[in-house]
C-alpha cells in the first residue's frame, strides 16, 4: 500500500528560528507576521490522497480480450491531480496516465511500462522518468526536509507502473508520465478549423503477455481527450 503522506512542506525548525530572530530585529512585526501567515499556509496545505482500487472491468471504455479487463485512465482535471499529486501536474507539462489491469482469465499475465506505447500520429511521445516528475510537488514547499523529500520520492516510485505477472484474479495498477501537448489558443484553434490536415489525437496502445501460452495480446488504442496547459 502507498504510504499517505500529509503537509509534506515541512519546514526546518532551526533554519525558521534564525529566520523569525533576524526579522524581528531588522524588519519588524508586520513582516514577521506576513512571514507566519505563508509559512502556516505552505505547512497546512497539499495532502496527497491515493489513487482508488477499482476493477479494470468497471470503467467505461475498458477493453476486454480472453478475461483479461484493461482500462486507462488519463489524470487531467486539476482537482484530481492535486489531491493524488499534490501539484497541478498539467501546469508544468506533465500528463499523468493510470493503467489498470484486471486478469479474469485462466492464465498469469505480465504487464510493464515497456509493453505501453503512447502516439500521436506517427508521433512516439516517451514516458518521463519520475526523478523529473517529482520536482513539481517538491518545489511547492517553502523548505522540504530530507525526510519529507524521501516520502516524495517513495510515493512517486510506488504510484508508477512497473513490471509485474498478474495472476488469475488479480488487478494491479500503475501510473506513468508524459510531457503534455500544450493547449491550443484561440488562435490556433481557428486556424485549426480552417485545416485540412487537423492535429490527431493522443493514443495509447499496450500489449500483455500470456505467460502459458507465451502469446502477446494487443490492447487499444485508447484515445486521450485531455484539456493541457495554456
């Protein structure tokens, strides 16, 4: 289970004591207090929350080949990104997609980030490595202590989709990142209309392995309608 991790912009206690002494000599009350104010807001707020367990089977454009239920669930509204993420990821550039794999077949199946391919047109769009990923929710805290930076990281590793056989009865879960298209202006959009040649879609295919049967089966491609960064 991913650790829950709660008002992770902690804030050193010996760096802020020298910081609120040397204010109140030099700068005085008001910006001591404006300084407790934003400190008390950094350290009260962003709370990561889990991704929810579901079946793969329950989401409306789920794929489902021999048993096997996979959906793909593409992370774009802000509301939803701060509460997993602590951060807007979309603001910086960042799509986060969800992967869910239910195996109700009769065989193990093993599924990776390698067996995920996302396109756009004959586009290939790489997934980012987390260690890029992780800068935006850490960067929102006034001061991050090495302790709380840890539980960012481990969070971050553990949400990510990795290498793993499902067996039978099993879902697993994972979340990988891409560098979000930026969205269109008004200008663009016109533009957009008056072209033949209107920007395809993102799409994302996956293939699993059957793990008895040594087969590849193909999933997709699912089709990403997200609304990016201006």
């Amino acid at each position: 289970m991913s650790p829950k991790v709660r008002n992770w912009p902690v804030v050193c206690a010996s760096e802020a004591c020298r910081l609120f002494r040397y204010l109140r000599i030099s700068k005085g009350p008001l910006v001591l207090a404006c300084l407790a104010l934003s400190l008390q807001s950094a350290c009260a707020s962003h709370e990561f929350v889990q991704l929810p367990v579901r079946e793969a089977d329950v989401y409306p454009y789920a794929e489902i080949k021999y048993g096997i239920a996979v959906a793909v669930d593409e992370i774009s509204d802000p509301g939803r990104i701060n509460r997993y993420f602590g951060t807007d990821l979309i603001q910086e550039g960042i799509l986060p997609v969800e992967v869910i794999l239910s195996n109700h077949g009769p065989h193990r199946v093993k599924i990776g980030p390698a067996d995920v391919l996302l396109v756009r047109g004959t586009e290939v769009i790489d997934p980012l490595p987390v260690e890029k990923v992780v800068n935006g929710p850490k960067s929102k805290g006034l001061w991050t202590s090495d302790k709380t930076g840890e539980q960012i990281d481990q969070l971050f590793a553990d949400l990510i989709l990795k290498e793993t056989v499902v067996g039978q009865g099993e879902t697993v879960r994972g979340v990988m990142f891409f560098r979000a298209p930026e969205r269109p202006t008004p200008w663009s959009r016109y533009f957009s209309v008056l072209s033949l040649f209107p920007q395809p879609r993102l799409q994302l295919h996956l293939v699993i392995t059957d793990l008895e049967d040594k087969e590849r089966i193909r999933f997709g491609p699912f089709s990403l309608y997200t609304k990016t960064k201006s």
